[in-house]
C-alpha cells in the first residue's frame, strides 16, 4: 500500500444553506453559497494548483497558483478566495494559466534546494507535487540572493525548523492563529526578507511562546517543519485511524506506519472531537509505548519484600487464580475487588467489572472517575437524568457567552481549549470561576469579561450567589422552567437563593469574590445570548463537588441554557475514557448504562445474559475498599491500569491499605507507584495495540484500533479473559466487537452500537437507539430525560478541612499541559523538557513573608504529611493560595492531600488541603525512604531461558 | 520616559501597536526584545506578532543607531535630477549614517535629503557635503 | 509692509523659514500659507499681491527695500503657470494660511459640509455618483458607489480612512493638501462619514511627511467642533511603501504587519477592524467639498469620457517649471512636459517621462500626443496613476531606470505573494545579467515572462504593475539593453 | 469504634448536612446509605457504639435499622 495524505480541498467547508451552481471546466457543480472556486472545483475532482491552501485554514491568496479565468472577469483571480457565484463560468486549465503558473513556480523552485532526493519530505511534500502538477521542467533563473544554507532550529524534541526549504505560504503562521491560537509564530522582516519565525529573534521554537501543537508541522507543505521521527524512520507507507489515549477530548489520529513502526501520529481531519487539530501529548508523546522500563512479561513475587521474578503468561496467571480464589475461601467473597481503568477500551473495562460482579461475586468494582468526576454522575443524574454532558464540542462554536469554572482547559484539554478560544476570538463572552488566574483569563487575544477568583472551597457559595442574582433580578427563563421542569422545586429552590443570606453581598466574606464583578458575571450568562458551561476537576474534587454540579445544572436550566447548541452543562473529562468506564457500569452501585444494582430487572437481564446470581448491594469504593483492607477484611485486588498510590488522596491511607492485603494485581504497562505493593504484575498493551472504542466527553464512542502487534503479547482484555478462565469462567470473546455486541444487548443507550456502524460512520454519540437512532450530539432537546428538570437546593456547607495557624494556606491541585495526570507516559517522553518537575506556585506576598524566591526548595507540609519541591513565585495565585501539579512520583503532591471528600461519591477534596510552606533544604524523611522502597520494588529476576 | 509610560498614556486606543512602537523608537532609539515582549503582554498580543510588526516597518530599528543619520532620497524624481551621481561623489568616512528613502515628496526640487524633521532640496555636491559635514 | 511666504516643506527645504526670518528681522509683517504650487519659484514671497522668487536671504533686504525687481514675476495669480490652471482642489493654494480657520471660512470653507448635512446621506452619494468623481489614488474607481456600498452595509461601527501615504516618486499633492489646506480633506472626510454613517476617521501619513503630519495634527484639533460628531484621528505610517495600497494600510492602522489582503471581501464591506470602512486618497477626499458647495454637474462639466473633473498633476524630475498643475483631464502629456514643464531642467532634450510613480509606464516622446485620462493612458500600457509625472533627460539609462523598478518592488514588496516577493529579486538580477552582457536575448525573454507573471499573478498593484516600468523601458528605449 | 468507623460518621453527617433542604432529611440520609454504601459500611455505622452521629443521621440509622 503506497501513503495517502489526507485529502485537502483547499479552503473550509461553507456551512451555508443557500445552495450555488456554477460551471468548472465546462462540468457544472452545485455548493453552499460561501465556498470558494478552488474548494468548488476539488468537490467536483479537479485540483487545481496551490501551495498557501489548506483547508483547515482561512483562504490567504498567497502562493498565486491557483489563478483561474472567469468569463466576465479581467484577469487571473486566485480561486482560494473567490467565492462561488451563480452562473460563473470558471477556467481552471488554459494555456495561459499554465503558463503563469509554471512562471510561479519557476520563482519558487529559483530558491529551493534540489535535493529531493535526500530530503525527509521525499515523496510526502506539497511543492514537490505541485512542481510536477504545473509541469515545470527548468528553472532558467541565475538566482544570485537565495535562502539556501540557513541553519536549522532543532531546538524542538519532535520536529525541526529547516529555513532553507521555505516557501513562505504563511501555514505555519497561520495555522498558529487560527487552528491552536497561540499565535507563537510570525513573519519576520519583509519582502525577499520574509522568513519565518518563532517568537523573538533571539528566541528559538523551543523558547518561544510554541506549544509543540503539531499544527505548524501539520499544516508546512514542504519539509521546513518536520517530525524528526519521519527524518529518522523515513515516510509512512500505510495509516490507521485511531482514537487518541491521552485526555477526555478524544482526538482521532491517523497512525502512520511504517512496516511496525509508528512514525507519527497526524491528527485526522474527519476527527469530529479534534477536526484535524492535536496537542503536544497525543501528536508527539507517544514515544512511552517503546519506552524500555515496559514490561513485557508476567512478573510474580510472594512478599512484596521480594524481587520480582519473570514467569511465563500461564504461570502468572494461574498463580493469581489461585490467590484470588485462596482468599475468597478464606476470608469470604467480599474480601475481593478490582478497579477499572479509563484508560482503558470500553470492552477492557466492562470486562473487568464483569469479572469482579460475574466471577469474584460482589460489587466491589471502582474505577478511577471515583477520584475525577464521579460527582459529575451524581449531580447531572440528579438533575437532568443523564450522567453525562449536554452538548458536542462543536456547539462551543454557537456560545455567546462561555463561563469556564474549575477547569483549565488550556492545559487540561488543549485541542477543545483551541476551538473555544478561536470562538472567543470571534466575540463570544468569557466568564472565569477559578482560584487561579488561569491561561483563559489573560491569554493573547482573549480576556474573561469576568474573572472571579474564589476562595477554593467556595463554589456552591458562587454558583449560589449568582442564581440569587438571576432570580432576585428577574432573569430567569420562566417559560422554559414552567414547561421543562418541575414547578414546584423550581419555587422551592428560587425561594431558597434569594434569600439574603445568599446574596453576593452576604457571600462575599466567604467566596472572596467582589460582589459586584458576581452580579455583573451573573446577568452576562443570564442575559448575553447563548450561555454553556464548561467544568472540570475545580468543580467536582471538593467536599460538595456534587452539590457543585447540580448548582450549576439550577443555573443553565433557571436561564433556559439546555437543549440546543450553543449552550449546556458540560463536563471537561479528565481520562481518555472516564466517561466509557462509568457507562460501562465501573461503580459499585450500578451496572452498565446507570442502573442501580438493586433494580431487580435490570439485574435480572445480566443474570441471564452472564448466567449468574448478581448481588443486589452496592459493593466497596476505593476507599472503603482501603479501609476494609486496614480492617483486615478486604484481602486482594486486580487493578487495571490505574495507579491508585501516585493518584489518589493521602498516600500514607493508600499505601496502608495496599500493605495490608494478601494478593494485590496491578496490570499495567510500567512497573507504576501501586506495583510497589504488588504480587503480581500483568504487562498491559498500549492504545497502539489493541481494538476496541473510547468515549469521550461528549459520549462520543470512538474506534480504537490496532496498529502494531501488542509487545507483552496480549490486548488487555485478553488478560482480563485470561484471568477469568483461569477462575473457571467460561468466557470466549474471540474479538472486542463481541464485548461491545453485549453491552448493546445489555444497555440501552448503547442498542444501536456496533463494530461494525462505527467503521462506516466513524464514531456515535450515545444514546443510540431507536429514538435516537443516529446518536445523540445535544441532549434534552425536547425534555429532560428523567422527565422534568429537577431543581435542587444547594446549601453551601463549607469544607471541614480549614486553614488555621498551623497551616494557613490553601492548596490546591492541577495538571500542565505537556504532562498526563500521573505522568506515566509522559514522564517517559521528551516533553520532560517542558515541564521536568512538580513545582509549588506562591503569591509574591506569602513566598516573602517566608523569604522564599522562585527556584528555592520548600517544605509543603499538611495535617496528612508532608513533601519538597521547587517553588515559582507568581501572581497567578492569590495571597493565601498555593498550587501545583501532580504528575512526579518523587514529589507526590498527594501525600499532603487528606482524605475528605465529596459528601455524595466520596470523590476526594483534592483541590482544597490546608498547608504551611517553610523553606527547605532537600527531600523530607518519607521522600527518603520512599526512594529506597521504590528501588526496592523495582528489582527482577529474569525468567530462566527455557521460558 | 519608560515603556509603560508610553503604554500607559496609549492605552484604550484601537490599534494602538504602531503609535506605541513609534513612541518607542523615538524615546530610545531603537526597539529592544524586552520592549517588545513588555508591548505584547500589556497589549495581550504574542510577542511573535509583535516581532513580526517591528521587523516589517523599516522605521523601527532593532538595535540604536550611534552615528547621526542623513536620508537621502533616491527615487525616480531624484535619480532624474542626478541624486547617484552625487551620492558617488560624496567624501564618506562613516561618521555619518546613510540611509536611503523612497521620496520626500520634494520631487520637483530634488535632490532632497532630511535629517531629523528638517527637509533639504536642490542638493548639490558641495551643498550635500556641507549638510554631511554639519552633522 | 505685509510679506506672505510659504510654510509648505517643500518651501522649507528651499530655505523659506530662513527668509521670512530675514523678513521678519527687517521689521517685515510676515504671513505663512500655503504654496502656489510653483516649486521652481521657491522661496515664493508675495509682497501686496507681486511674487518674487525664488529669494534668497541676501535678496531680503533689496526687496524690503522696494528694489527687488530683478526676481520679481508680477502678479501671482497672472502667472501663466497658474493662469493656465482650473483649480478647483487647489483653489486655496498659496491664498490662505493653512490653519486659520477665518481664512477657510472666508473661502467657501464648510460650505460643502453644510451643503451635505442639508441634503442627507442618499443625496450627497448620488451627487457624488453624478460628478464622476473616481478616485484619486491610482485605482481610479468610482468614489460615489465605494461610498454607497459602505453606506448600505449593516454594521454598528463604520470607518472613513484617508490614505494620505503618498509615497510615488514624483508626487506631493497629498502633502500639498495637508500642508496647505488641511481643513478641506477634513471636511471631506466629514462628509463621507455623514454620507456612510460613520463617526470615525483616520488618516494615515507616511512618516516621511513630518510637516503634513503637524499641520493635520493641529488641524484636527481647531476644527473638532466643526465636524463633530464625526472624529478624525491622525496615524502614522512607520517606512512601508506598500501601505499606500488600502488593504496593507488597513493592516497597518490595525496594528499589524502592512501585509496585503485578498479581496473580497471589500474593504467597503470588511475593512478596518473588520467594519464597512471607505478607504479613499487624500484629493479625492479634498476635491468633495468642492463638489458638494458647486454640484455634482459643475464638476462633471470638467474632463472627458469617463474622466471627470480636474486632476491635479505634479510635474517633477528633471524639468525646468516643477510643481503642482491642476487642469481638467484631457490635456496631452506633451504639453504638460514641453509647454507647462518646459523640458529639462538640464537643457537637454527630454528622453523619457515616468507617469504614475515607480509603477507607471516610461513613455518616450513619440508618445507625447496622449492625453492625460484614465483610459488614453491605459491604451498604450500606461497609467496615469496620481498624477505624476518625472521627466528624464537624455542622460538617462533606462536599463538602469528598468532595473531600479525591480528593486524599488523588492525593497518595498509587503512579501505575502510569490511573484512579486521572489520575482523582484530575480527581476533585478537578471536585468543585471543583460546588462552584464550575458545571454541577453534568453534574459530578455525570461523578464518578460517574469513580468507576465507578476502582472497578472501578483495580489496587489506593487507586483502586478512593477512590470509597467519595467516592459516600457525594454519595449520604448530597447537600445539600452545590449545587444538582442 | 475504629478509624474507618469515625471515618464513616464524619461521611454520614456530611450527607446530613448537604440533605437539609430535603423534606424529610433523615429519610434523604436513610436513601442515600442504602443507594450507596456496601453492607459492611452499613453495618459498621449501625453498630450500638457508634457515637458522634447528628441528630438527622441518628434516625436516619433508625429507619435504617427497621428496613433490615
């Protein structure tokens, strides 16, 4: 199979109605009104030449080769940005248009090296094609000036910046603008001068405002930008479209390969999440997935003082068999659990909770969405009926005003972070609800109308706040709360926040948020057109995260801002497929598709189906499941690809609890934090190797599919139906669309899910069935799924941790945009070289008070423990307020976390914990011996030879 | 005069990047990179964009020119009136700067020159090397 | 003893301030206005109504004395420089002190604004439709239907923009304007902001004109409160050629790089900031009062076919009478040259003249019959541009002149397009290889297709009429580029 | 009472406290144990020594007490 580029009609889509027919080459073509003649004539199967065309861009009319004749027209327009008319009469290919454009590209080729032999771009390069398109044969130029022999910047880990081989089409540049809107690059100089540059001139792309997006590279149509993978490896000879396994954005990638090697990742242009754009982790950092420290093969050990010894696939997994069912006749059933991961396929997590629900015989199934948005599940049930976001992404591109509250999209889901910000830059309102004056507020060309920056802690306060204002200033959208909701919980919950106790006025000591700023924000949602709501971890990893949900469901259902584009409720998922894992009925409390264990006919479906008695009883959290191993009563665990110890709170609780059982199974890719307390670690596959499907944040299900044979020999959800065979299940998928052919027989908003439909259709919002038979991107157009949209009061309780002399200052948590969550993967890549450690942020007034400058270790220390880090002394925090990230084992911000939590899911208090800071000269005690322990656990026997 | 002077007493104003860089040159001579990123971020601009708008302009100039400048015009209207000629002729020993222009407007009494603000027209050789020397 | 000297720069580089200082030292009561127009005069002194010029300082004291005779030229307005002219845009030069504002008013100033404010919007456009009033900048499009097309677009803020960066070699109108009668292309620009519906305006000067920049600052100021609500801003450009064309210099006034734009959209739809924006050249603006106090008929009566009114040419170069000459369209270049301009200032006999700036045609005498309009000079591969005009004598090499038109284009080109960006450069360096000698027929063969392809692939006028110069200099004065 | 039973009142109350506008708040907390917590948990906090609760919670664990 030869390499395909994706194909490009030069200019975007026109989205308009109005339909236009035009004759091309004496064919007639019928388009939207708005679409140009070069975009025209591609739909129709001519290309016409052209170098600045692209069509994720803006028509630039540069390169001056794509000139057609226009009858009626004088001269030779570009066809890029000349719409269409009706009637027009277009020439794409006459005499004197080759002629001029054989002059264009005479000029072009007068300053490029001819060295396309030997070029990295050989056979994959615009210019190359084009010079063949028009026909040129000789370039009779002397040229004496040239811009040939520049030094290249190879400053970036993934790509170069060869100078010599430019064009000057403006794609890069723009592309920076208009499709990642950094705006990191620009043209320097002018004229012959003209040259592209990153940042300043002193700067190079690595110090530049570049935030290694790919689309530069993406969008050169020569060989200037470059991955240094395709340098290196050579041009892919074949592609297979799969989903991203970084964020809850879903990006669909082509993966490029050749023979097993994965060249590049290209973001895929008929990506609905992405639409052809990417960031830094899923376009470049997947270089962990041939990282060395993987591992391979099965590893067993009795004691977790022990080293680890390598065994053979059946060995290993007998082995667990037999613990697991040791432990179950010793200490009964309930002493066994499992935890899903969203980071893995939807098939590899229902399995797993099939495991633990059909073959270790309780509920005791988590998955890591308890310590990220199970409140989110909680709080949209609650209200609306569904425990998932409202919209698509693409409704962002209908907002009027946008109000972004405890998330950071910037660097938590930069591709959607993209697309709202080019709808900012295009006039919709922002609103900012964050203790930390996030990129959103101030960032090249956007700036948040409002930012309120709220004691951490305070959001109901906030959000209840605001709808006092709504209500008490006649806002609200009666006629949409009169017909879609509950009247009657609608008065009680109206009657609630207005009173005065709730307004801004009164709240302001608490939230810390000028109550003027508060109101004004609140009339803009109310009042300033279509209002949506984007969340994230700020709103639910508190004490009333799920109180937080709901009060932000009151506010878009009291403005009537549900049920149609533009607006909603949206969720920011955190993992690839944190809303696949709870779909697939990853909690204790519920089976696939949010039905509660205890209905009797929904289990009663599985029990047939799976040929089983199920229990009718919620089973364990993780962290009662932690506790009930300290109570010595829960005694093993099979834990996929999840590391409980890095990520959840107080890690002394978690570490404890790990200690305390007998048979711990982390099935992973690495040797992870966790598998310091394990006995036996199953080697995990990557995204790269296995099939299956993701769902994003907008319960979009999406394709992920194999491209390379999995290292450690199985997909995941082989292990999963190893182990289980191993316990005497008779499991016989032979293929994960048989996995996915049960749960839609099993679910009913997944009945019209198959292998097959999204294959031909590319991804399927969920509900899909027969009311919705081609999925669902807007939920509750016509009414709420539960009915009528329920109202719920939200009392602001404030959180029980509290600062106090001891500790007085808040800390709170998040993540950077070039490092994932944990940082498993992308510690093991090359963006260590943007973010390479965990560093504490400080206000300028706190760190003085403590003599602390930026750069200088501290102490973070909590009423849960305490660690060292570096600190940056900065005013994107307030006074009182400090933050950092989580994603280095060494640092474990989350040995200070405690365990509070959310009072509905028990999602932890991550984003509140009082601290004190002290200055510092190296690592505490426990850092100390948690490198020795880490050193320790990480020890292997190899597997004798015969094996 | 500092940076944020000039930003401050521009600001509100739509388009404000050239009366600012402008303002700049004049009081310092030249555009630095710490000016630039000082513009960008109070202008919430990348401060590529504002590298790509100084290095366009040939007014703005990146580092300061010590020497005093003499423009002198060599368009058409000043070519035709024997402006190379004089140029060629002119006793230069780099003290003072050259820079050609592109009109001054003064086509009908060229050769023409400007130092500063002030305009010179009907140069000859010996009046050019008088204005040079007077520098 | 009342002496009246010129304040306009080009008066200044000639010397005017120090002899009005001479003046001013012998007791003289000395009045600054605006040039004649006649720059071969400058200094131009004006003593009860009799010119003198050019005056030298050592010519003060003779002529406070009652003895100047030996420069004197009679009386100004008789001069047949002048009398020869129908001014209608100049009709203030050298009349009136530029910024006073009794001055203006005495002189039919804010007629036209009351004129138009009484008419209405509707009305003011189609007078401005009915005169054939086309812009004076070059494009020569039709200035009544631009403003219409601003006026009918729905938008909550609407822009007037005067491009005042005059940067042709061989044209100073726009300054002459701006010096000398600055409150008329307000009031122009006031009336197109009534017509329109737009209460902003900008003006943007080449930096290269530090008196027009002053005098219209000051300008501004004295008449707010005449043109109000209507509010004119004055910008400056920073060394941009290219910024003379309306889509860079909207870039520019943005505050971006003075890159081109693609058309469409229309500035008069998506223009400065993205609103319905009139982008028009200083006289076009400067020649509307005039229209709007006379009649749209009183304008059209002037011209021919569809070149209406008078244009104000400048003659420049290497001509003996210099300077500024409105006349109704129709006069041929021959008589501006020869008769008007009386041949070179060198003596010699005229070779070449240059019309339209660096991107108009070279036209040799045998050409001399056409008379200057839109079309005449379109027929024969010219353009007459903004009216300039540069006369060369016969020392002039026109490979050099044909090679100094690439590297005008490539030091100036805004380099967003392939053909102008890359073609300049090349353009000049093969021209240096013909004159070089060096396989000067394929060379030659290779610039004319170069230009081909710059005519008609490049974005803007700066590549596509580089070509003018450039083929009219080979086609007209072949003799000078070696051997074939 | 052990750590994980304290652990389990501070979580009752906090329910409590976060069901007050309910009607009925201790048929709220009631409904919400039984939707959520595991029947160890349950039991645990149903234990005679149990002690801490709020008043709310403590009926809730009646009502709790009389559906088992």
């Amino acid at each position: 199979m030869t390499y395909q580029p994706q194909s490009d009609f030069g200019t975007p889509a026109a989205t308009s109605d109005a339909q236009i027919t035009l004759t091309i080459d004496g064919r007639t073509v019928t388009v939207p009104a708005g679409t140009s003649v070069m975009r025209a004539a591609a739909e129709q199967g001519t290309s016409i030449p052209k170098l600045c065309a692209t069509d994720s861009l803006s028509a630039f009319g540069s390169c001056r080769l794509c000139l057609v004749e226009i009858d009626g027209r004088r001269g030779t327009p570009a066809s890029c940005t000349t719409p269409v008319e009706p009637g027009m009469v277009v020439h794409t290919q006459t005499p004197r248009l080759q002629k001029l454009r054989k002059g264009v590209m005479e000029l072009y080729i007068s300053d490029h090296p001819l060295d396309c032999l030997t070029c990295g771009a050989n056979g994959d390069c615009e210019l190359q094609d084009q010079a063949g398109a028009v026909g040129l044969r000789d370039v009779r130029y002397q040229p004496v000036e040239t811009h040939l022999g520049q030094a290249k910047d190879q400053s970036n880990p993934y790509f170069d910046f060869d100078p010599s081989k430019c064009i000057v089409c403006s794609r890069c540049v723009r592309a920076c603008d208009e499709v990642q809107g950094t705006l990191a690059l620009t043209v320097q100089g002018r004229g012959f001068g003209s040259k592209i540059s990153a940042g300043i001139a002193s700067d190079n792309f690595l110090g530049s405002e570049c935030v290694s997006c790919g689309a530069c590279v993406q969008a050169c149509p020569t060989a200037t930008l470059i991955e240094k993978k395709v340098v290196e490896i050579g041009t892919p000879e074949r592609a297979v479209v799969t989903t991203c396994a970084y964020c809850g954005v879903g990006c669909t990638f082509r993966a490029e390969m050749r023979g097993e090697q994965l060249v590049r990742m290209v973001p895929w242009k008929e990506g609905k999440a992405n639409r052809g754009h990417s960031c830094v982790k899923g376009r470049f950092a997947w270089g962990y997935a041939q990282h060395q420290e993987r591992i391979l093969k099965p590893m067993i050990r009795r004691s977790i003082q022990d080293p680890w010894q390598e065994v053979s696939w059946d060995d290993a997994l007998a082995y667990a068999a037999s613990e697991l069912k040791r432990i179950s006749a010793t200490y009964g059933k309930q002493a066994l659990g499992g935890i899903t991961s969203s980071r893995c396929t939807n098939e590899e997590t229902f399995l797993v909770q099939k495991l633990v629900r059909a073959g270790f015989g309780n509920n005791n199934v988590d998955t890591c969405a308890r310590v990220c948005h199970s409140p989110t599940g909680y709080g949209l049930k609650t209200t609306f009926g569904t425990s998932a976001g409202t919209q698509d992404f693409d409704s962002v591109e209908d907002s009027d005003v946008i109000l972004v509250i405890g998330a950071n999209p910037t660097d938590g889901h930069p591709v959607f972070a993209s697309r709202m910000k080019r709808r900012l830059r295009k006039g919709a309102k922002l609103i900012v609800i964050d203790p930390r004056r996030t990129d959103l507020v101030r960032s090249p060309h956007i700036e948040a109308q409002h930012h309120l920056a709220l004691q951490p802690g305070t959001n109901v306060a906030v959000l209840t706040a605001m709808a006092h204002t709504i209500v008490t200033e006649g806002l609200v959208n009666e006629a949409f709360v009169k017909e879609r909701c509950d009247w009657d919980e609608y008065q009680d919950w109206a009657s609630f926040v207005s009173e005065d106790r709730n307004s801004p006025e009164a709240l302001e000591p608490v939230t810390k948020v000028p109550a003027a700023d508060l109101r004004a924000a609140a009339r803009l949602y109310a009042t300033g057109g279509n209002g949506a709501i984007y969340y994230g971890l700020g709103v639910t990893e508190h004490s009333q995260g799920s109180s937080t949900v709901m009060a932000i469901a009151n506010l878009a259902m009291a403005t009537g801002n549900i049920g149609r584009r533009g607006v909603g409720v949206n969720p920011l998922r955190g993992q690839n497929n944190v809303q696949g894992a709870c779909d697939m009925g990853s909690f204790p409390h519920e089976l696939a598709g949010y039905r509660h264990i205890s209905d009797a006919a929904t289990r009663a479906l599985f029990e047939r189906e799976w040929g089983v008695q199920l229990e009718s009883e919620p089973g364990l959290r993780i962290p009662n499941m932690l506790d009930a191993a300290t109570d010595g009563v829960f005694k093993a665990i099979y834990i996929q690809g999840e590391d409980i110890l890095q990520s959840d709170p107080n890690t002394h609780h978690v570490a404890a609890g790990l200690e305390a059982m007998e048979c711990v199974i982390v099935h992973d890719l690495f040797l992870n934090e966790t598998a310091n307390y394990a006995h036996i670690f199953l080697p995990g596959s990557t995204f790269l190797e296995k099939n299956g499907t993701f769902t994003n944040a907008e319960r979009r299900i999406q394709p992920v599919r194999k491209v390379m044979t999995p290292l450690n020999g199985y997909e995941d959800w082989e292990v999963t139906q190893k182990l289980a065979q191993a316990l005497g299940l008779d499991w016989n998928y032979a293929h994960p669309s048989e996995i996915m052919d049960e749960i839609a027989r099993l679910t009913p908003s997944f009945a019209g899910v198959s292998f097959d439909r999204l294959d031909q259709e590319g991804s399927l919002q969920w509900p899909v069935n027969e009311s919705a038979p081609d999925g669902s991107p807007i939920m509750h157009v016509d009414g709420f799924v539960r009915g009528k949209g329920k109202f719920v009061v939200t009392d602001y309780v404030p959180t029980d941790e509290r600062t106090g002399p001891r500790y007085p200052l808040l800390l709170t948590t998040g993540r950077i945009l070039s490092q994932y969550n944990v940082g498993a993967q992308t510690r093991r890549t090359d963006n260590v070289v943007w973010h390479e450690e965990d560093l504490l942020e400080i206000h300028p007034v706190d760190a003085e008070n403590r003599g602390i400058k930026s750069g200088d270790w501290v102490r973070l220390a909590s009423r849960a423990g305490e660690t060292t880090l570096r600190a940056t002394v900065t005013e994107r925090v307030a006074p009182g307020v400090v933050y950092t990230t989580f994603h280095h084992p060494l640092t474990q911000a989350n040995v200070v976390t405690t365990d509070y939590s959310d009072w509905a899911t028990n999602c932890p208090e991550y984003k509140v914990t009082a601290v004190q800071i002290s200055p510092s000269n190296g690592p505490t005690e426990w850092q100390e011996s948690y490198a020795k322990l880490q050193n320790n656990a990480r020890r292997i026997a190899k597997a004798e030879a015969a094996e | 005069m500092t940076v944020q002077d000039i930003l401050d007493r521009h600001r509100g104003i739509e388009g404000a990047l050239l009366p600012i860089l402008h303002d700049v040159q004049a009081a310092f001579g030249h555009v630095s990179e710490e000016a630039i990123k000082t513009i960008a971020s109070s202008l919430n601009l990348t401060r590529a964009e504002v590298h790509g708008v100084v290095s366009f302009y040939h007014d703005f100039k990146s580092a300061p020119e010590g020497r005093p400048v003499l423009k002198i015009c060599r368009a058409e209207a000043c070519q035709a009136r024997g402006v190379d000629a004089l140029v060629s002729e002119l006793a230069d020993n780099g003290r003072v700067k050259l820079e050609t222009v592109y009109c001054l407007g003064l086509c009908s009494v060229g050769p023409a020159a400007m130092t500063g603000d002030k305009v010179h027209a009907r140069l000859d050789t010996a009046k050019l090397q008088a204005l040079v020397d007077s520098l | 003893m009342k002496v009246r000297i010129s304040d306009d720069a080009l008066a200044l580089a000639c010397g005017a301030d120090d002899v009005a200082a001479a003046f001013e030292a012998a007791g003289a009561d000395v009045e600054r206005t605006s040039s004649w127009g006649m720059h071969w005069l400058e200094p131009l002194v004006e003593i009860d109504g009799i010119g003198y010029g050019p005056v030298a300082v050592e010519d003060v004291a003779s002529l406070v004395s009652g003895q100047g005779a030996s420069v004197s030229i009679g009386v100004i307005a008789d001069h047949p420089f002048i009398a020869r002219q129908q001014r209608l845009t100049f009709a203030r030069a050298g009349k009136t002190r530029p910024l006073n504002l009794a001055d203006y008013e005495a002189t039919g100033g804010w007629a036209g604004l009351r004129q138009a404010r009484q008419l209405g919007a509707e009305a003011v456009i189609e007078a401005l439709i009915d005169s054939g009033l086309r812009g004076r900048g070059g494009a020569g499009f039709p200035a009544g239907i631009k403003w219409r097309t601003v006026a009918h677009a729905q938008a909550d803020q609407k822009y007037i923009v005067c491009n005042a960066d005059e940067g042709d070699s061989g044209t100073f109108a726009d300054r002459m304007v701006m010096e000398g009668d600055p409150f008329q292309l307000i009031e122009g620009m006031a009336i197109a902001g009534f017509a329109v519906g737009a209460t902003k305006g900008y003006v943007y000067i080449r930096s290269e004109y530090p008196h027009a920049i002053q005098k219209m600052q000051a300008a501004v100021r004295a008449c707010a409160h005449i043109v109000a609500p209507f509010d004119v801003e004055i910008r400056v450009g920073a060394g941009a050629y290219v910024c003379g064309e309306e889509t860079s210099l909207l870039n520019s006034l943005e505050g971006k790089r003075g890159e081109v734009r693609a058309k469409p959209p229309l500035p008069a739809l998506e223009g400065l900031f993205g609103k319905p924006t009139v982008v028009n050249n200083v006289l076009t603006l400067a020649t509307v009062p005039w229209i709007m106090a006379h009649g749209a008929q009183a304008y059209a009566d002037y011209g021919m076919g569809r070149s209406r009114g008078t244009m104000p040419i400048q003659i420049a170069g290497n001509v003996r009478f210099g300077g500024l000459f409105e006349t109704a369209f129709g006069i041929t270049l021959g008589e501006l040259v020869t008769d008007i301009g009386g041949g070179a200032a060198s003596g010699r006999p005229v070779r070449a003249v240059q019309v339209g700036g660096p991107l108009g045609a070279y036209h040799p005498p045998s050409q001399f019959d056409t008379p200057f309009d839109y079309e005449s000079f379109a027929e024969i591969d010219g353009l007459i541009g903004h009216g300039g005009l540069v006369v060369f004598d016969d020392s002039v090499d026109m490979a050099k002149q044909a090679r100094f038109a690439m590297e005008f284009c490539a030091a100036e080109s805004c380099g967003k397009c392939t053909p102008c960006r890359l073609g300049s450069t090349r353009g000049l360096e093969t021209l240096d290889h013909i004159v070089a000698g060096d396989n000067v027929a394929q060379n030659l063969a290779l610039v004319e297709d170069l230009c081909d392809t710059m005519k008609f692939g490049s974005l803007c006028a700066l590549g596509g009429f580089t070509p003018y110069p450039v083929l009219s200099a080979i086609k007209h004065f072949s003799e000078d580029f070696g051997e074939r | 009472m052990t750590s994980t039973t304290d652990n389990l009142v501070r979580m009752a109350n906090q329910i409590a406290a976060n069901l007050q506008h309910e009607p009925d708040v201790p048929k709220a907390v009631a409904e919400h144990i039984r939707l959520f917590w595991d029947p160890r948990m349950r039991q645990l906090i149903l234990a005679p020594d149990v002690s801490g609760v709020s008043p709310d919670v403590a009926s809730a664990l009646d009502q709790l007490r009389d559906a088992s």
